[in-house]
C-alpha cells in the first residue's frame, strides 16, 4: 500500500495562503500544538481533501471553509483591514503509490459554496474523485481511515443494530440493501398472488360441486309451485265469492237504517232551534243579571275604597293636632321668657335714667364745691409759692415725670384691667344663660326621644301584626292552592276513573258476549284479567306487557268448548275474541332454575294471584316471561347470563327472546281495570278537601283589616318624620349653644391670664409709684419746710389737699359713674338682642300654629267629603238591589225552560245515536268486506296471481292508498250519512267462478278456509325447506368459465413467484456472503487487537473481547453485540465500563474494522483523551509496534506518552502578525530512543 507524504492547505480555515505539512517517510507522525493553534483545522483539511461532507467537518456550509482572518498592522494598536478575504480555499495531498508514483489530490471551494476536484490536476468529478480513493482502499462511506474527535466515545456506545450497519458498510453488503429489500418485497406479492389465484381455483371447484346439487333442487321446486299457486287461485276465488255477497246482504240493512235517521236529524233540528231561541233569551237576561251584579260590586268597592282613604286622613289630623298642642305650649313658654326679658330691659332703661340724673347733680355739686371757702395766701406768699414750686419742679423734674408717666401707665391699666373684668362678668353671664338654655333644651330632646321611641315601637308593634296577618293570609293561600291542587289531581283521577268505565263500544259488546257465553254455555270461565289480579300494584304495567294480545283472551275448559263460542260469537257478530281450552293447550315446562336466580328478577306467573284450576291458562299466557326491577338487570340476566325467556321491567320495557328491545312507558289503559277499589278512597279525598277549603274560607281574614293597619302605620311614621325633624332642629340648636358655651369657656381661660398679668402689672406699678412719691414728697419737704411753717401747715401737702380734695373727690365719682354707665349699656344691649330673638321665635311658633290649623281644617274638609261620596254610593247600592233581585228571578225562570228543552233534543240525540251505531256498525261490516275483496284484487296484481276475469283486469286496481278510507262514511249533521263509494266501486272487474267447485260456493264456514289456508301453508312449507338456487344452472356455466381462467393464472402466478423467489435468494447469498467475510475477519481479530491492547506486565494475557450476532440466519437483519472484559473483571455490559475502558474496547473495534479492508493511512483525532497514562501507553505501543508499510498512522494527541512514541512530529503553532496557524515538521528517527 501506497503512504500519504504531505498535505497542503491554501485559505482553508485558520491556515492563511499556502502552507505545506510535510510527513516524510514515517509511518507514525503526531500532530501536536496548543489548543486553539489549529490541529483540528489539520484533520479537517485531510477530512477535506479526501471527500467528507462538511457536516463532520464542523462547518454548517462548504463556504465556511475557507479562511476569514485579518492582518494586524504592527505600528497600529487596533485592527484594521489590510486586504480583502480569500474568495477560494484549497487542499491538496500528496500520496506516493506502491509503485513510487505520487497521486495529487485536490479539493477546491469557494465562498459561493461550488466545489472542485482534482486528480494529478486534471479536472474530474465527486463520483471519479471517489472512485479514484476506493481504488486505493480508502473508502469516504465507511471512513476507514480516520477517526473524528468525539467517535470514540459513539462506538463505545452505540447500539448492536448500528455495530451491524458499521460492519455492512465495511464489507460492502450495504450495497446490495435496496436491492434486497425490493426483491424480498416483489417476492412478497407473487407468493400472495400465486396463493390467492390456488385459493380462487379451489373455491371454485367447490362451487361447481354445490351447484350441481341446486340444480337437482331447482327441479323439484318448480313442480311443487305450480301445486301451490293452484291451490292459492282457489283459495283467492272462493274468499272473492263470498265477500260479494256479504257486500250485498250488508247494502240493504245499511238502506233501510238511514232513512230512519234522516228523519230523526229534522226533529232533532227543529228542537235545536227552540233550544237555541230559549238559550238566547236565557243568555241576555243573564248578561243584564251580570252587568247589575258587576256594577253592584264596583260600588261595593268603591265604599270600602272610600272607607280606607279615611283612616290615614283620620291618622294625619291626629298626628298634626298633635303638633299643634306641642307648639303652644312652646308659645307659651317663649312668651314667658319674652316677658321677663321685655321687663329686664325696662329695667335697664330706668337704671339708664337714674344715672343720668345722678352724673348731673354730681356736677352740679362740684361746680358748687369750687365756689365755697378756703385757705387763702397773700400776694407775696402766692410768689413766693409759685417759686418755690417752680424751684421744686425742676429739682424734681425727673422724678414727677417718672411719677406721671407711672401714673398714666397705671391708668391705662386699670382701664385694660376693668375692661377685662367687664369682659370676664359679661361671660360669665352669657354662659349662666346658655347653660340654662341648653338645659331646657336637652329636657326637651329627652322627651321628643321618647316620643319617638314610643313611636317606634308602636309601629313595629303593627308591623308585626301586619306581617303576621300577611303571613297567615299567604299560608292560606298556599294551603288553599296546594289543596285545590290535589283536589284537582283528585278529579282528574275520578274522571280517568269514569273514562275507563265509559268503554268502547267494542269494548262493551265483548263484555256483554261474555256473559252471554257465560250464561248459555257451560265450561266458560271468563277472561284473562278477570281471572288473575297482581300481588303488588307495581307489577300491574310490567303484567299488561307481559299478557299482551291474551289480556282479554277467555279462558274454557275444552277445545269443544272454545268451538261452541266462537260459532256463537260469528251468529251474533259479536267480534273477535281469543279463547285458551284447559285440556288442549300446550303449556311449555316453566324452568325451576330461574327461580332465586337474581334478587331483583321474579316469574312472572309468581307475581299475580289465580285460582289454581286455571295454572294451566295461566302458565300459557305467562309462559318463562320473568319480571325485573330494572332495564339492566334483564340487560345482565338475557346477555350476559344468557337466560333464553322474554325479560319485562317494571315500567313496561321488553327484551323479547329473539332480542329485540322495546321500551317506554305503555298508555294502555288495561292496569286502571284492577283499581276499581281505589274509587271511593278518591272520593272520600275529594270530600275531606272540600270541607278543608270551606274550613279555610271561613278563617279567612277581611282584607280591611290589613289596610287599617297599613294606614296607622303610615300615620306613625309620618309622625315619626315630623318629631325626627324637631329632634335634629333641637338638637342643631343644642349643638349652636354647646359651641357658643364653649367659645366662651374658651375666651374665659383666654382671659383669666389676661386679668391675672393685668393686675400683677397694676400692683408693680403701685409699688413703684409709692416709691417716687415718697422721693418726691421728701424733696418738696425740703423746698417747702420754712413756707410752711409761715403759712402754719404741717406739709405743703396739706395746703395743696385742702384745694385739690374736691377735684380728686369728684375724678373718683366720676370714673364710678363712667363706669356704671358703661355695664349698664352692655347689659342692656345684650338683653334687647335677646328680646329682638324671642320675638322672631314667637312669630315663628305662631306661623307653624297658623299653618297646621289650616291643614287640619282642609283635611277635615276632605273628610266630610269622602263621607258624603260613601253615603251616595250606599244610596245607590240600596237602589240597584231591588232591580238586581228581579232579574235574579227571571234568570231561573228561563234556565228551567232551557233545561227542559235539552232534555227532549237529549232524546232525540240517543234515538241518532243508537241509529248512528247500528249504521257504523253494518258499514264497519261493509267495509271490512269491501277492504277485503280490495285487499285480495291488490295482492293478485302485486303478486301477480292470475285470476279468472269476464270483464276488467287487474291493472285498473290502484296499489296505492285505501279505497275505502279514502271514502268513509261520514255523518252529516243536516243529510244523514253518504254510502259508502267504495262499495259500488270494482273498477269494472268480474271474477269468473265456474271453475270453483259448488260445494266452496255453498259453504263460507272458517273450516273451510283453514282447510284451503292448510294446503297453501303445506305447500308453502316444503317449498320453504327446498330453499333452491334459482340461479344455479347460470351460476354453473359462470363458475365453470372463471374456472378455466383462474387455472391459467395460477400457472402464470406460480412461475412469477419461483423467478422472484430465484433472483432474491442470488441477492440474499451475496450479501449474505460479504457480510459474514466481513464479521467473521473481525471477530476474529478483535479478541487478538484488544489483547495487545490491554496487555501488561501485571496482566500479561490481557483482555477478552468478541461479537455475537442474533439473527444467525441473516445477520444485518438484526443487531451485533460487542462485548469486552478488562483483565480481571467478570462479564460485564459496554455501559457498564469505565470511561477509559469503553476507549480501549472502542480503539479494539476500530482496529479490527480497519484490517478488514485497511486503508494505507490512519488518522486519529485525540482518541486518547479520556484514557490515563497507562492506557495512553498502550495505545502508543501497539501504534509503534503496528505502524510500517501499509499501515500509516497520523494522531493528533496533547498526551506526551502518546507522541514521545512517534518517528515524526507536526508542530501547529499561532502565527499572531499574520494571523494565521502555521507547520514545521521534526523527524524522531534521528534522535535515538534514551
């Protein structure tokens, strides 16, 4: 085998322009390099150039291959663009022959994502670049010789079905797959045809065979239909012959009934017509009756109307006189306090003018006062005052102007301290008078809430009445409702009772027939629903299902019996009727095992009581009928227990034997026939629940009552409105004086420290001025000490005392009298503001006073109103009655006039009646005969019986529709019935009946016809049993036909399966052959490779490895298991091993796949990397030990003990300038081992 010398990469992935990995002559070269320096790039080139798709060369698209990087400029700190992307990338190996010539291979790609191939340079394309590769063993389908990063570990665990498809695409049996599996598939269908064209042939031979036999039957059925249709002409002819005279003889009668009823149609007329005249009159007076009575009762309720508007009338004035009451004794208690206010302030205004008269004398005494004698001074003792009082005056100048200003300031005081104190008075008065007010107000709110809550209670007093009384007035009528209710339902059942007893006139014939049997013939027992009754009331519905058409069949002794009443029965037309003979009837045995069988289920012959002689009619007509509760039970007791007898529920639903199911609820009215005794219990209801209603009619509460009570409710909550209002006015007025109280109080503790600062100031300055008085009393004691003792005073002071005692007497009163005068005018202020507001109250009062005065009058005046409008209306009531009493009168008088003129029209009314019954019942006849002769042409032309005609055909008779409903009698009020178009009508048919023999035209006995019915029904029953094919000699030239040419197809089918069988085994052989070469190289090398590969010196013989294959037959039909067991360790499954020994198993696989067809280069992508040191030393020992001619081998590892084994090394380095992965190539052989 031929060596792969170099590889050179241009623009593909980090390898920018062209660079060559050289790998000599070695057999075992590593590539080595830091992480993200490129050695993977190195694989994909080679993965590349030797045709692997770009899906495992982990680019999504071809175009992503080629190189992308930039130049960095280094006198720049940052990137930039230098030149433009490769458009193109390429790589091309070089690979030296056994024969020493080099094959050039090359794979070219652009950005656009077009590939080119070359071979030693020269164009070709994908398929002969591969054909060229396979030439040389290397096989891009099966990938022998490389394995990927990441491989390893999916061998290791890959599944026996993907093992097997590995070692097909290795042997190349995968080739021939499609193949196979259409020729497995052609073979499939010409084995089916060839199967389904023998199965056609065989069941035609069979059916050649049966309809031979038909053929036979065929034959003797024809004969036998002649026999019957024979039989059935006769039959049909003498029915025919019969009817015809049945028609006529019914004709006749049918003529002579009418006439007679015509008649009785005008009497009745003319009695209608004096009935309806009498109804009119009785019919007007009764309208004026009713129009007095109507009117009478619009009166009556217009008084009681009347009557009820007077009570919240009555209610209102009470309520308003009332309030008037409360408001004068509030004008009286104003008034009061109006008067003792009016005198305060007269009071006031005469204290006003005492004072005035008392400040006028005052100064007139003063002015008297300065004119009256004195200490008097001679001219030179004035001077010599004057200087010594000018000499003191500037000595003291400070201090008597320090002591004036102390005493203005002290006056000013003193009028701030009294203005408080005035202040302080005129509060503590307001708040003395709104104290009393509030007072009086809160006794008044107290009462007026005592009123109210009075008030309250009284209307919650009658609300409880009222709804009591509303309470009892609904019970009533929901009692009353629920019993008219039940005495409704209680008719209902009365008059389903009576309906029931009211029975047909079939019904009442049947009944009458017999006991007419009864009576004349002996052995007659009576019927079925006479003889047996349920034992419970809840069987009754599912017994009437159960006994069905025999309800009312009758039960006798004999056959003989059973003949002699329905012979009767014919002579009488008495209808038809069911008869059951006790000696002749054939009573099945009634299984004992069904008894107990299910808890819910029952016979239905054990759930009604019977005389024990008549077991026998009972046990027929019950039969092994069982009764269940529900529709399931008979569901699990008829399929799934498999009970073979017809299950009926208690509501009436059916699971008859043959499986059919009918279900709801039957309307018969056959069960109500046992409730004869519930009669009189519904009438005694009835009773008891009238006597209820009148017991409650008499109990019933007059609904005025409830209305008085509405309107004294009415009353008290609008006098509860008027005192709510009044308590909030009061309570409004108490809250302005509590308000007003407390802004006092406020102003109070506002001007207590006021006062207490004012006079604590007053006293300072007192104290000061005291003191400067006495400074300036010494000096002027100094000044004036030698003038005094000359003038013969104790002090200066003295002197100027004595002229100025008046003036400082009269100041003093002065200021008394200000400010006397002063609190006088306040006070009086204050009261005529009071008295100003009492008076506006008074009027007030007086305008509510004025204002329900002239409410009560107008409601009094509405009062007398309403009582002079219920005088009328009595007054006119009184009138009507007399009129209303004799209309009463004449109203009876003519109801018994129109009561006896229904009587005789009732009469005449049964006379039609009895007449109408006879004609129905000849004309029921009539048609029946008419339908039947109808009903026998019709089924000669539907069945297409050839009859013998002397005039007409059978194709004038209409298929469809009734001719005889189509034209019923119909009884005319004015004519009487019409006859009865369908008995004339034969659309021109006439049977000829010479050829029916005279003794079946004298006799139209039943026996007869059930002797002709028996020939026709043996007949019919041997036909039935031939059962022959019609259809067989056709059927048999048919068959015999298809036969030939299934014979020909089968020959065809059988030659076309033995050719597909024949090609698919050639196929099946050869791929059977190349796989099996394949497995049986490998399982055969794999145990040596995983040997060498897990040997040791501790475990010199290594590991053990093989495959089985499960499918022994056709191995690539199924899975191939690999097993491997480490040296020492015991059987174990592949997920069970360690990382590092799925590896080693994996490498042993690889391997062995790989010298089945070895390529002559092997490259590995860092399959040791989950191996440890000792297993990455194994590896790189078998690799050196194996590598040499025709097995080269090229690793990509990072572990030392892996590429220090090598004879070459490839160095990928990072070239950052040029951003670019880069090669250099060092041959080990030159360096030998240490």
């Amino acid at each position: 085998m031929g060596q792969l010398t170099r590889i050179e990469v241009c623009n593909f992935k980090s390898y920018k322009s062209v660079q060559r990995i050289d790998f000599g002559s070695s057999y075992f070269t590593s590539i080595i390099g830091p992480n993200g320096a490129g050695k993977s790039n190195m694989m994909d080139a080679i993965s590349f150039v030797l045709g692997i798709k770009s899906s495992h060369l982990r680019s999504s698209q071809l175009k992503d291959l080629v190189y992308r990087g930039r130049i960095m400029k280094s006198n720049q700190g940052a990137a930039s663009k230098a030149e433009q992307d490769p458009t193109t990338a390429s790589v091309t190996a070089v690979y030296v022959k056994d024969d020493g010539s080099e094959l050039h291979l090359k794979r070219s790609i652009g950005t656009q994502g077009n590939s080119e191939y070359r071979l030693n340079g020269k164009v070709v394309s994908a398929h002969e670049y591969s054909r060229a590769l396979e030439d040389e063993n290397i096989l891009i389908r099966a990938r022998n010789f490389l394995v990927f990063q990441g491989d390893v570990e999916a061998i290791a665990a890959q599944s026996p079905k993907d093992l097997t498809k590995l070692i097909e695409q290795i042997s190349g049996s995968l080739d021939y797959k499609a193949e196979y599996d259409a020729l497995k598939e052609e073979q499939e269908r010409a084995t089916d045809a060839s199967m389904q064209a023998f199965n056609k042939k065989r069941t035609y031979n069979t059916e050649i065979k049966q309809y031979q036999e038909q053929k036979v039957e065929v034959e003797n059925y024809e004969r036998k239909l002649a026999e019957k249709e024979l039989a059935i002409r006769t039959h049909i002819l003498w029915k025919l012959f019969h009817c015809e005279a049945a028609i006529d003889n019914n004709k006749t009668e049918l003529q002579d009934n009418q006439v007679r009823l015509r008649e009785l149609y005008g009497e009745r007329d003319s009695a209608r017509e004096t009935l309806d005249g009498l109804k009119t009159e009785h019919a007007k007076v009764l309208r004026q009756l009713q129009k007095q009575e109507r009117g009478i009762k619009k009166l009556e309720k217009m008084i009681e109307d009347k009557s009820t508007s007077l009570v919240p009338v009555d209610e209102k004035i009470k309520v308003i006189t009332a309030n008037e009451r409360r408001h004068l004794t509030r004008q009286k208690e104003v008034m009061a306090d109006h008067a003792r206010q009016q005198a305060s302030v007269a009071q006031l205004q005469r204290d006003l003018e005492i004072l005035e008269r008392a400040i006028s004398q005052f100064e007139q005494e003063q002015l008297t006062a300065r004119r009256g004698p004195g200490i008097s001074l001679s001219e030179n003792d004035l001077k010599e005052y004057n200087q010594l009082k000018e000499n003191f005056n500037r000595q003291a100048a400070r201090e008597k102007s320090r002591l004036d200003n102390l005493i203005r300031q002290r006056k000013a005081d003193e009028d701030s301290f009294n203005s408080l104190q005035s202040k302080m008075q005129e509060f503590e008065r307001q708040r003395t008078r709104l104290q009393d007010e509030i007072s009086a107000n809160s006794t008044k709110s107290d009462q007026v809430s005592g009123s109210i809550n009075q008030d309250l209670q009284d209307a919650e007093s009658k609300r409880q009445q009222l709804s009591k009384l509303v309470n009892e007035r609904l019970q009533q009528s929901a009692k009353e409702k629920e019993l008219n209710e039940k005495l409704q339902k209680c008719l209902s059942e009365l008059i389903d009772v009576n309906a029931d007893k009211r029975e047909s006139e079939r019904e009442l014939r049947l009944r009458e027939s017999i006991a007419s049997l009864k009576r004349l013939i002996p052995g007659v027992r009576g019927r079925v629903s006479d003889l047996c009754k349920p034992k419970q009331r809840k069987y009754e519905t599912a017994m009437v299902t159960v006994l069905g058409r025999n309800f009312d069949a009758v039960v006798v002794d004999t056959q003989k019996t059973a003949t002699e009443c329905i012979a009767y029965m014919r002579e009488q037309r008495s209808g038809i009727c069911t008869f059951i003979p006790l000696d002749s009837v054939v009573v099945k045995p009634i299984s004992t095992n069904l008894r107990g069988m299910h808890k819910q289920m029952r016979l239905a012959i054990d759930t009604i009581d019977f005389d024990a002689t008549n077991e026998r009619a009972m046990q027929y007509v019950c039969g092994s009928a069982i009764v269940c509760d529900d529709i399931n039970v008979a569901k699990q007791l008829r399929w799934e227990q498999g009970i073979d007898a017809k299950a009926v529920t208690l509501d009436g639903s059916v699971i008859h034997k043959g499986g059919l199911m009918t279900g709801g609820r039957s309307n018969s009215s056959n069960t109500k026939k046992w409730e004869d005794n519930a009669v009189k219990g519904l009438q005694r209801l009835k009773d008891n629940l009238l006597m209820e209603l009148a017991e409650l009619a008499k109990n019933k509460q007059h609904p005025n009552y409830e209305q008085s009570l509405s309107s004294e409710i009415s009353g008290i909550e609008q006098r509860l409105d008027i005192e709510r209002d009044e308590l909030a006015s009061i309570k409004r007025v108490l809250q302005g004086k509590q308000t007003e109280v407390k802004f006092i109080e406020r102003q109070l503790q506002e001007l207590l420290p006021k006062l207490e600062q004012s006079q604590s100031k007053l006293e300072g300055l007192n104290a000061q001025s005291v003191e400067l008085e006495e400074r300036v009393r010494q000096i002027e004691n100094s000044i004036f000490q030698d003038f005094c003792r000359k003038i013969k005073v104790s002090s200066i002071r003295e002197y100027e005392e004595f002229q100025g005692a008046i003036l400082q007497e009269a100041s003093r009163k002065r200021l008394e009298y200000t400010t006397q005068k002063s609190r006088l005018n306040n006070q009086y202020k204050f009261e005529a503001e009071r008295l100003n507001e009492t008076t506006e109250r008074i009027a007030n009062i007086n305008t509510n006073i004025e204002r329900e005065r002239q409410l009560v009058e107008q409601l009094k005046g509405e009062k007398a109103a309403i009582r002079e409008e219920i005088d009328l209306l009595k007054a006119e009531v009184l009138s009507n009655s007399d009129e209303h009493n004799r209309y009463k009168d004449l109203v009876a008088n003519r109801a018994e006039e129109v009561s006896k003129q229904k009587g005789e029209v009732q009469f005449i009314s049964k006379q039609i009646d009895d007449y109408s019954r006879s004609i129905v019942s000849i004309q029921e006849e009539l048609e029946k005969a008419v339908a039947l002769k109808m009903n026998v042409l019709r089924n000669c032309k539907m069945e297409s019986i050839d009859i013998p005609l002397i005039r007409g055909s059978l194709d004038d008779v209409p298929i469809g529709g009734d001719p005889i409903q189509d034209n019923l009698m119909e009884l005319d009020e004015e004519s009487g019935p019409s006859q009865v178009p369908g008995a004339n009508e034969d659309y021109g048919i006439e049977v000829d009946y010479d050829s029916l023999d005279d003794d079946l035209k004298d006799n139209g006995a039943d026996e007869v016809e059930e002797t002709l019915l028996d020939n026709i029904k043996t007949l019919t029953s041997d036909l039935e049993k031939m059962s022959p094919n019609m259809k067989a000699l056709e059927r048999l030239e048919e068959v015999e036909d298809r036969l030939h040419d299934t014979e020909q197809e089968f020959d065809k089918a059988r030659k076309g399966a033995k050719n597909a069988k024949d090609r698919f085994n050639a196929v099946k052989e050869r791929r059977l052959e190349l796989f099996n070469k394949a497995y049986e190289h490998i399982a055969e090398q794999i145990d040596r490779i995983y040997k060498d590969l897990t040997r040791s010196k501790a475990f010199p013989l290594g590991g053990t490895a093989y495959l089985t294959i499960e499918d022994q037959d056709e191995p690539y039909l199924d899975g191939i298991k690999y097993h491997a067991m480490p040296p020492m360790k015991r059987f174990r499954d592949m997920e069970q091993l360690s990382g590092g020994e799925k590896t080693m198993a994996a490498l042993a696989l690889l391997f062995s796949i790989h010298s089945y067809r070895p390529s002559p280069f092997f490259v590995l992508d860092e399959v040791d990397a989950a191996l440890d040191n000792a297993n990455v030393a194994k590896i790189a020992n078998y690799i050196h030990d194996h590598a040499g001619p025709g097995f080269q081998f090229i690793v990509i590892s990072l572990k030392n003990a892996l590429f220090q084994r090598s004879d070459a090394l490839v160095g990928i380095y990072r070239a950052q300038l040029e951003n670019s992965s880069r090669a250099l190539t060092l041959d080990l052989r030159a360096y030998p081992e240490a």
